[in-house]
C-alpha cells in the first residue's frame, strides 16, 4: 500500500476512492478496521463513523485505523474530512489532526477542504459554497454540526492544540516549488497545521504535487486529484471497470442537507417517494414493515422508488429537542440499516443511498468488510 486514507464517515470514503480511481489507482475501501487485516491495494481507505461522535471516540478510531494502514506499508496518510468542513467549535476535526500529527511525528500538515468540481472552493482561509460564504449556504442549520463561520483557519483554530497557518492562493499559483517554501517557512513559525487555499482542480493538483514527500494531510477528496501522480506506476494493476448489477433497485436517504432535500423534492416530481413519518417511527406506530408494503405497492411503475426521512433544518430541530438529538438519530439510522437487510433478503441488488449517517449504517448492516473501486462505468 502507497496511500492510507482515514475517512470521517462512510460517503466521504467513496467519495475519495472514486477520485483516486478515476486518477488510476488501485483503491480498496474498508469500513472500520477489519479484524483479519488490509487486503493488498495502492490506496486502501478506512471509512469510520467518526464525524459527530464525540472527539475521545473519534481519536481513538483514527489512531486505530492508523495503526492498520502503517501495519500494511502506507507511506503517506491522508485524513479524509467534509467538503463543508462539519465539526463543531471542539472538534472532531481538530483533535483527530491532531492527534494523527503527534503519531506520525510530522512537523506539519496542509488542510484544504476544496473540491471545486462541487462548488467547495477555500480562499484567504474561508471556505465557500458556491458563491455563497459556508455560513450562509445553508450548512449554518446543519442539524449536527452547524457551520457558523466560513473562517475555517480561525474555526479550526478553536479545535487544534496547534499554531494554524495559511497558505494563500497567490502562492499555490506560483507552483509547486513556491508552496514547499511557503511550507518551510511556517514550520520556521511553529505553525502546524495550514489551511490552504484552492479554486480550481490545478490548484489541489499543484498541492498534491507539493506534499509527495509529507507523511500527512488533511482534506476533501478534491486534495487527492494530485496525489497518484506521486507513486510510482510500474507495474500497476488496474482493476476492471465497475458496472451497475441487474436486478431492482431501491434509493435510501437519510441526508437532511438542503442539496438531499432539494434532490427528494425533483425525484418526486415523476418517481414514488416514501417519506418516514420520524415521530411515528419514535413512538412504534411506523416501521420497516410499512416501509415494505408501501415499496410492494409502488413496484411495477418503472420509475426508481425512493424511501426518505430527509426534513427541512426545522422539522429536524424540533424532533431533536422533543426526544434528544442522539434518540432521533438511532432510530433513524436503525430503521434504514433494518430496511436495507430486508430489502436484501427480498432480492433488491442495487440500493443506492444518501447521507454520510445513513450510508454507514446501511453498509455496516449489511457486513460489507471492503469493497475495490476502478474507474466506474455505470
């Protein structure tokens, strides 16, 4: 293995692997640390749950999946975080970096959320969606981890036990050779931990250029365009192209983001939607059951079903101070991974999900140990 990836939560960590697929690695995405090893690979990821639980867990986790990934000969790790920087003021960010520096004994590592293909672009240090600063794209109302301030140096700032630098973008285009400078000045300042700016996808290749011989960084999965360029290719094996299987499919959102929300509402335009009735589920009067009978009488319209608990940022607040944060969240994450276990057992082959949460959940339900990504064809 060249490259180990600890991933916050389990869409991050197919998120990452397609792009390192599609830039020509061999890529093997595990979810959790499984118990008899890492298979052989070029990119092996570790998908954890690890976003919202609180920062000793999340700690202890990564350094686990560390462990792993230096256990199999990774020789650069790669701390695979949100696009939209989600964390609270605490943590997990920062605490996990942190951590992972002081294990590795790297001097410093470059953070860069970007992935611009998304709309994710990082300058002077804030982060943005779109054209809009990230606290007021929506991720403000975020039911979990509420982004309330675009300054992500200052925001990580608040989490890390480190100095926080920038490395701004008039450096990143001055080349690869500029930001290796720019780097070994701030470690000359004691500075640790460096947010990078990046508009373009050239800007996160020029920084995966410049980090060929840095043992940790942190990023989006924009960061990794850059990367495979930096491992020797001989002798690779690529894998053949993936292909959707046959048989009947079935969407599953849990997402509760106002692009999940927007992306529910144009599928329900012309497809069937189920939408989970969250306090009924709470209180025991709607479950998997009525979720199948409902799919049985949509079965037949030739148009893609979709079952969903996704809820506009008030309905969501609302659940959470009526019955607990935690509670909705267990019961919502338990009822899809339930689902998905039926819907196997009734012979669905292709269930296709939405929400970092939900996609764990469902995968770790199902015991998916590890799955190969190549360049998809689907």
């Amino acid at each position: 293995m060249w490259l180990g990836a600890i991933a916050d939560d389990f869409t991050g960590a197919s998120d990452l692997a397609n792009t390192l697929a599609q830039r020509g690695m061999r890529t093997t995405l595990f979810v959790g640390v499984p118990a008899g090893g890492l298979s052989a690979c070029e990119a092996g990821i570790i998908a954890l749950k690890s976003r919202s639980v609180p920062a000793s867990e999340a700690v202890s986790a990564s350094l686990a999946a560390l462990s792993a990934l230096k256990g199999a000969g990774a020789s650069q790790i790669l701390f695979k975080i949100c696009s939209t920087f989600d964390s609270t003021k605490e943590g997990n960010i920062g605490p996990v970096a942190d951590a992972l520096l002081d294990a590795l004994d790297a001097p410093l590592a470059i953070v860069c959320p970007a992935f611009p293909t998304n709309g994710r672009t990082v300058y002077r240090g804030h982060l943005f969606v779109g054209d809009k600063l990230l606290n007021e794209s929506g991720m403000e109302a975020h039911p979990l981890n509420p982004m309330i301030d675009a300054n992500i140096a200052r925001w990580l700032s608040y989490q890390s036990a480190h100095r926080v630098g920038l490395l701004p973008l008039d450096v990143v285009r001055r080349g690869v050779g500029a930001v290796q400078k720019a780097l070994a000045e701030a470690q000359k300042r004691g500075e640790r931990l460096i947010i990078a700016d990046a508009t373009s996808d050239a800007d996160l290749i020029t920084l995966g250029h410049a980090v060929k011989n840095m043992a940790f960084l942190v990023g989006g999965s924009g960061i990794a365009l850059g990367l495979p360029d930096n491992f020797a290719r001989e002798g690779a094996t690529q894998a053949a192209p993936l292909t959707a299987p046959p048989g009947k499919a079935v969407a599953l959102s849990g997402s509760c983001s106002r692009a999940t929300l927007a992306q529910v509402a144009f599928h329900a335009q012309d497809h069937p939607v189920f939408r989970l009735d969250v306090p009924a589920l709470l209180g025991g009067q709607q479950g998997v059951a009525d979720a199948l009978n409902w799919l049985d009488s949509a079965a037949g319209q030739d148009r893609l079903p979709l079952i969903a608990s996704s809820a506009e940022a008030v309905e969501v607040a609302a659940l959470q101070a009526s019955h607990g944060a935690a509670a909705v969240a267990h019961a919502v994450e338990g009822f899809f991974a339930r689902l998905a276990r039926a819907l196997v057992a009734r012979g669905y082959t292709r269930l296709i999900t939405a929400g970092g949460e939900t996609s764990s959940a469902i995968v770790s339900a199902l015991g998916r140990i590890a799955g190969e990504f190549a360049a998809a064809n689907v």
